[in-house]
C-alpha cells in the first residue's frame, strides 16, 4: 500500500482545529494583535475539537468492551510498577529502515499526528527523542477490528505508546517534514498506551508545532493555512512540552558536545577537572551583584564565577585546571542575552613565559570545538537549522588576534565613535565582528590587550604600557563568548589593584593570602555555554540554550 | 658524586626546629593533649629558626651584591609580566631520569627542603605536583660562587625557583620517601626566584610535614626525631598549601577521574549530559532544610539535588540523562560524613519494560569504575595509600543484589536487632557489609527493595507488597554511596504520595505537570563524589574529598 501518499497533503493532528475552515488573510503579513486573535479562535476551536474526540474515543472503548476478537491487541496498559521482566527486545524508533522490510518490531514512542481518512483506516506519526515513524492501523479480519482502529484515532497526541508491527518498505520516500523514517512505514498489530495525558485543560501547543521556523509560520499567515505562533513564554511556561521538540532534542545533545569537546580536548593537555564551591563567606570579586543565602546564623553568598577558587588551585599547583558548573548573577537584567543562572567554562593555567602559551592553548580550544562540532553533531545541527536557519561558517585553523589599538583603528574607520581606552559596546562589537571578516575572512578572532581601566582588579598590567593589561576576549560572529586574562599573581600588587578599584583586602583574604604562599605566573578564561551554544546555532535567546532558564522574572519550571 | 648517600638520614628542612634537641617520650603514644603541647612548643622553635635563616639569607644577599662572578647565575627575577617569550623548552620533573644522562635541563619548581651540609655545597629538593627531584649546587670556580651557595641555602620552602642545572645519573636509587626521581639528581648552574614568599608570618606548616601516615607520626612519638601532626583544621585553614602534597595532588586526579570514568560510560550509552538549576522556586524534594536566597523582591532556594529537574527531563523525552554538580543541603551535621555542599553525581534513565535495566546500567557503572581507577590511576593511588594505607579490594565482575528482606535475616543473624521495615545504622550497614564479603565475597553490594516508609515520595510502590518498594541502595565497603529508585511517573499516584508525606502539590506544580504530559517510566540514582572519592581511598573524613571543603562552621577559604 503506497499509504505515504495518501499522508499527503500534511494535514493537522485530529483533535487540531480545522484549519481549512479559517478565512484567508487578505496577503500581507498578520499584526500581533491578528496573530492574538487568530490564536485565541484556533484554541477555542481546539477545544470542541478536542472534547469531541474526547468523547468519540470513550465511544469507542464502549464498544470495543462489547464483544471484539481483537481486545487483546489494543487498549491501556496497567501502571508499569515493574511487574515482569521479559526481555523482550524494544526497537529504537531511529533503526527502522527499509533494511527491515518484513521484520516485526516492538517499540516504544509518543503520537506525534494521527489522521483516519475512512473508519477502517488510521495513520499515525509516532516520535522518539528526534525520530518519526509513520504507522499504519488497517481493518484486517481476525487481527484488527472495526473498535480496535476506532479508539487508536482517538489516542491524544503527545501519548506514549506500546507497539508491534511490522516493517513494510514503501515505494516513494515518504515527504512529511516530520517523519524521519523515510524508506519504509510500519503496519500495527498491537497498540497499548503505556502513559496517557492526564490534563484537566488542552494541551497548551502541539509539539509539530512547535518546530517550525519564524519564516515558514511567516509564509504561512498568506495561505489557507496559516500556522500558529509559539512565543517564547508559552513554551517556557510549558518547558517539558517544548522539550520534546526534534529542535531541542538536538540543541541540547549540542550543549552536551560543547562541553565533551571542551574536557577531551583539556584532558588531553593534563589538565584537572576541580569542583569550587558556589557557597562563599564574602560579597565579592566584582561590580556585578550576587546572591545572599542565609547559612545558618549567618549569611553566605552565591559564586558569581569560580574565578578566586580556580585561582587558588593554581597557587596549590595543580598546574591546570578547569571546572563545569553553574554561575550566578543577582542582575536585573531582562534582555535575551541575560540569565540569573549559567554555565560556565572555566579554566585556568600557571604558565612559564607568556600568557600566550595559554592564549595558544584557549584558541586550539575553540578551533577545535568547532571543527569537530559539525563533524560529530551533522545530524542535530541539519535538525536544528530547519527551525533556526543560520549561515555556516569558515573556522581558520590559525585564530586571528587583534591588539586592542588595532581594534579602535578598525572601528574609527568604519566610521564609530570610540575613545583610546573605551569599552566596546554591543553594536560596536557586531561592527568590528564584519569589519575582521572583510579583512581575515575569519567569523572568529581574539582580541587582546585591553585597556588596564575597564577590566577587573585582578587582571595582570601590560609592562610596557599600564593603560593597558594583559588581558583579552574571544568573538565569535561578533559577540563576545569568552573573557580572559594573566592574573596578578603577586600579593603586593594585588593589594594595591584592590585598593584602587576600592575592594577591601580583609573581604578576600584566603585568596590574597594564596598568592602570599608563592604563586607561579597564570592566566585563564571564562566562557558561557549557554552562550556558545547560542551563538553558534544562532538561537537568538539565551534561555534557548538553557534547559530551565533562570531570570529575574523565572523561578519556574 | 654519591650525593643520595650524605642525604641520609633525611634532615628536617634547614628552616625547620631542631627536633633532635627534643626529648624522648616515655615509649607510650602521646596524648592529644602532649601532642598540643609538643606542638606549640615545636612551632615556637621553627619561628626562631626562621628568624635565624632570614637574617642568613639577607646577609648572604648583601654578601652577594659585593664583588660576586656568578651574580648573574641566581638572584630574584622580576615579576613575570609576559616581558618576553623566547620558547625555551621547559621540562616536567616527572621526565627527568638517568636517560637524559649529561643533558642540559631548564624547570621550575617548589623549594621542598633545603639542606646545607658544608659552606660550599647545597641540596635542595624540589616539587612539582607529585614529582620531586634532588639538585645539587656545589661551589665551582667562574660558575657557582660562594655567595650563591649562601643564598640558596638561605631560599625559603615553598618558593618557586627556576632552576638550570645537567641531569647525572646516581649509582644508587635515591632513598628519600619524598623524592620521586631515584636514578638521576641535577646539578644547578642557574637558580633565580619567580615567586617568594610573602608572608608577615612563618609559614603554617611543611608540606613534607604534611604528607605523613597516622601511623608513621604515632611510630615516631618514641624515637628521637617525633613527627609533627598536623589536625584538619589547621590543614583546612591553609588548603592552599595543604592541597600542595603529593596526596592531595593525587587525591583530585582520582576525583577527576571519577567524573571522567563516569561520563565515559553513559556517554558511550547514549546518556546527554544536563544542566539543571540550582535556584528553586520552592523549599521541597523532602525533609532535608534547604538553603534560602534573596531573589529580587522574594525568596528562591538552593536545590538539594536535580532530582526533579532530571525526571522533567525524562518526561521531556531525553531518554537517559546525567548532570555532575552541586548540591546544597541545610543540615546542621558537624560530622566527618557531611557537608553543606557537596558535588552529586546524578542519572536517570526511562526503561522499557523494568528498573532492573536501570540497575544493570548502574552496576555496570561502578563496576567500570572502579575496575579502570586501578589501571588508569595507579600511581596516584599508591601515593595516596603512602598517607592513607587501605586494604585493596576486589571488585567482583557481577554486582551481588539483595532484597532488603534477605538483608534484615543476615542482620538478625549477626546479632543485630532491626524491625522488618526499619532504616539500617551505620553500624548495621557496616555490619552487613561484613557479613556480605563473608558470604559472598565482594566489598561492594547492591540491597534493592527498600520499605517504601523510609523512601522519599517520589518512590515507585512494589506492586507485590506496598510496605516494600522499587529502590535500591549500594554499599560500597559497608558504606552507602549510592541511592535511588523508579519513580512515580503517573501524577495521580503521586499526588496520594504527597498527600501522605503532607507536601502541598501547588509546592511542586511545575513537577507534578510534567507528569500530567506523559512520561516513561523511568529510574535513577544519585551519587555523592566525595564520599565515593573518600571511601575508595579510605580518608575517613568526606573534607579531604573536597578541594574548598564547606560545613555549618566553614565557608572560607
């Protein structure tokens, strides 16, 4: 049966709204307020959808309770507790292939669609982690009933189901943008839900939905079939949903790459993997705010990065060492650059000669991340570009670096106002980004030696010229993902840094007395992996890169 | 020059009190008290001895400055500010040996000891991590000075040197407990400062004080030269050059490696590491007080674990994840077994038709990990088992698993008394550990089928008796190291299981949700990284498992 082309057109999961019935627009593009209204019709016709399906289904299993040769092969699993082990082997959705043609398979999956085009019929799409398989339930004497097909179409979306069937090659790849089994379908003898939706309202999206592209909803809005809009907050309010989105599965296999790459490539250099403490006796290190926890009779606060701990390390000569885990910034900032809570990279290394022995070990880093990144991660990346289209781009093998006075001369030229010693702001960061590119075709660079003024206390002096400091950023597509720096490592001098930038000593005392034991000369480098990932799959929201953002305004979920 | 032999006996740093003047005990093992005594009297005396060898030193530097040929063969280097780079190739300690016999070597290093048996010869010993190597200077005319014999015997422990000198290979291994190169010794030409000490106060302790066995400073109370103690405190108080000892050098190689093995296999069983945050709207989870913070304008709290957060990820279709991160509990426990903040190794995996697949993922696990700790980690383990002797122990190719039923006769039959449904002591489970290696000999053991009233509520009933449940510990040399469990995935049953333990379910909305959705069934484990660390090496306080230890009395350094 060439059931593939009878998927064809895609049509809505059953229990959608019917959105042939909507009116066309008039051709230009929806305003928000349209999109609000449209939404809010869409919804309200979801529902009676719903609720008639609702009702269907509970027709159904009245009647398949009644008399059916086939009740063993359909219906609600009891609630696994563990009852027995089989050993029965399930199939992952990912293995089926044409290569299978005939095989039985048993798995495991959620109802992506599923669309019954006559009473005998029933297609469904069934999705695991990003994998979709289309299957078939067909009227068949002795072995599918009449109810049996009746109450598999009135299964909600987004329930996990139990199933065995057979795998059955089809003749045309099959086209649905979701379905990723694409040489072969599989024919259902058994379908039992194993975990049901329990939800007293609608679900709150489809997760088909949800993986659509601004430009495809966008291109939709002129057609009879307008797509619906997801904003950013349904989605986080209802995260475990947007979760389950192909586009996510992959962002965060992604974020898992960033930091596998980051340790394999660290590990191999001898570094040390430490755990710093996040729960510290002092308010410190920065301008930026932190957290205040009650601990015990007292107060504690929040890390706002493991740079004094990391440090400390260094003077307890484990050489190199770096560290994965969460920092927190007591900020109120509500900007889509911005979280309370991130990740951070961190790293630091006692050198013998030159902070760019380390400069040279953070840039082999980052080539090396992502040159193996597309290498090792083609599928997610295809998976996520479909939603969140962004342009390759060429990693050097040899990182450019810029000094800092090459930089203002760069910006002066393409015409932006900048001071000797002034900070970049974002858009001048973005303006330098292209102006690099025309000249090294590179979408990457460091940019080193910063004015001394803008940089934090413990970042080391440039001998030649103390405006300046030892110290350096890395961009990439002109965004800044990681800032760096030789560390004062004598106690003198950093008493004296810490005076200036009105920090009292007795406030950080365990560190400064760690340079006071003997302190070899090192430097190191902070990176957000949120912000990595962000930037290099061009998510346009860092809490897209983040499983449970945190911000001001987000505690939940 | 047999120069190993004249460095036996091994001689206190020259810096260090003459402890050959002290008297004898009396043969019986000091008293703490005595200890304190002997202690304080000890630290009076290695102050005057400093004084003494700081006037020395200055001395020998005025000496120098006069008329001196080999002025530019030793002395301070300015403060390293990336002046120059000239890629001169520096050599670990760890590669120096007879082979590079007649080879010129250029290194840094920590003075460990000094010792200074005529006017005209020098031995220094010195550390990099876990090597050291002994180095010879000996007055030679147009080369080395007298003046620079004076003054690097006046250098003080702990300072970083940079050191030339030739490789010799020695006739006889060198004895020295700390010394780690034994065939070869280097004969200094060039000895310069990077980083001095600075300290207004002598220093804490010697970190070749530092590096003693229990039984080894007890054995020496009654010779003529006593070992100095050196409590937790006053190691914790100075970590920074407590963590300078080979033991501690060691002690997080292997912490690392436990991550590192630890990822190593569930990453190459499809697990995708998360991130999971540790500010929480809600106080929850169980009874363990949580850490409150000031958020903006409310209140947020510090997760005790990502136990909620990782099941929301299997309900958002991950399938298998893991996180490695902090965990904060509130307790006020002054014990060798707690702290406020400790590094939690966390999994959880959705399984097909039994947790049992969750158990054999994880005693494949430990059993990986500590059948490749010997292998990869040896010589950081048999430097640790230098400070900490512990029985090695044979890790069984199959985990043995009991039911607790089976655990409670075992107990009954060694005498312990113990209800059908209580939790096990410590002792109790020290005892069952016995009597499982007596039984079955293995060190390490799962026990599965907990009472369902001693588990959290989160905890999935044993669908054959609900006074029992489907969780599990591991015990690991009579000692808890693992703990875990199916989980309730319908939402129904755990709003009764709540409702039990009297957690308001609005507590936990966005958790309970996410079970409204659909969700696997699913089992995982959560595992504390220093207390694996701790009891794998035997260091019998969980602060020695922690680079930056924190306790209801610590938060600093």
């Amino acid at each position: 049966m060439a059931s593939q082309e009878q998927q064809q057109p895609e049509k809505a999961p059953a229990a959608a709204p019917n959105l042939d019935e909507e009116l066309n627009p008039d051709g230009t593009p929806l305003s928000d307020n349209q999109k609000k209204k449209r939404a809010a019709k869409l919804e309200k016709e979801r529902k009676k959808a719903e609720t008639a399906a609702r009702v269907a289904a509970e027709k159904a299993q009245r009647e398949a309770s009644e008399q059916d040769f086939a009740s063993q092969n359909y219906g609600e699993l009891p609630l696994n507790q563990s009852q027995e082990r089989t050993g029965r082997k399930f199939t992952d959705i990912g293995e089926i292939s044409a290569a299978l043609d005939g095989k039985d398979v048993l798995f495991t999956a959620r109802i992506q669609q599923s669309r019954s085009p006559s009473a005998k019929l029933v297609f469904l799409t069934l999705r695991k982690r990003f994998d979709c398989v289309q299957c078939v339930l067909a009227q068949a004497p002795e072995k599918v009933s009449k109810q049996m097909v009746k109450w598999a179409n009135g299964i909600d979306a987004e329930t996990i189901v139990q199933v065995e069937g057979t795998v059955s090659k089809v003749d045309k790849p099959i086209e649905s943008s979701t379905v990723t089994v694409k040489d072969a379908e599989v024919k259902i003898s058994k379908i039992h839900v194993v975990s049901g939706l329990k939800l007293d309202e609608p679900i709150p999206f489809y997760v088909d939905d949800a993986v659509r592209s601004d430009a495809e909803i966008q291109a939709s809005q002129s057609t009879d079939r307008p797509m619906a809009f997801i904003g950013i907050d349904t989605r986080l309010d209802n995260r475990v949903l947007d979760l389950r989105t192909a586009t996510n599965q992959a962002i965060f296999r992604i974020q898992h790459g960033v930091c596998k790459l980051f340790r394999e490539f660290l590990d191999d250099r001898g570094f040390v993997e430490i755990h710093t403490p996040k729960l510290q006796a002092a308010a410190t290190e920065s301008g930026a705010s932190v957290f205040k926890v009650s601990y015990f009779k007292g107060d504690a606060f929040l890390a706002q990065s493991p740079q004094l701990p990391k440090q400390m390390a260094i003077s307890a000569d484990f050489g190199k060492v770096y560290e994965i885990g969460p920092v927190f910034r007591a900020e109120d900032s509500n900007t889509p650059r911005h979280m309370t809570e991130f990740t951070g990279l961190d790293l630091e290394m006692a050198f013998d000669e030159h902070y760019h022995e380390v400069l040279d070990v953070l840039s082999g880093l980052f080539t090396f991340i992502f040159q193996q990144l597309p290498k090792r991660y083609s599928k997610e990346i295809e998976v996520i570009r479909k939603q969140f289209p962004v342009e390759d781009f060429l990693v050097p093998d040899q990182m450019p670096r810029l000094e800092f006075p090459e930089a203002v001369k760069m910006l002066r030229e393409a015409g932006q106002e900048i001071g000797d010693y002034d900070d970049l702001s974002t858009e001048q960061e973005r303006v330098l980004g292209k102006a690099v590119r025309d000249k090294y075709k590179s979408d990457f660079f460091m940019l080193d030696r910063f004015p001394l003024a803008i940089r934090p206390f413990y970042t080391m002096p440039d001998p030649k010229d103390d405006k300046y400091s030892l110290s350096y950023d890395f961009f990439f597509r002109g965004q800044e993902i990681l800032s760096g720096a030789q560390r004062v490592h004598d106690p003198k001098l950093l008493e004296a840094r810490m005076a200036e930038a009105n920090i009292p000593v007795s406030a950080m005392k365990p560190y400064v007395d760690a340079f006071r034991l003997g302190c070899p000369p090192h430097a190191g480098a902070g990176i957000g992996l949120e912000r990595v990932v962000m930037f290099y799959l061009g998510l346009g929201n860092i809490r897209r890169a983040s499983m449970f953002p945190r911000d001001p305004k987000r505690l939940e979920p």
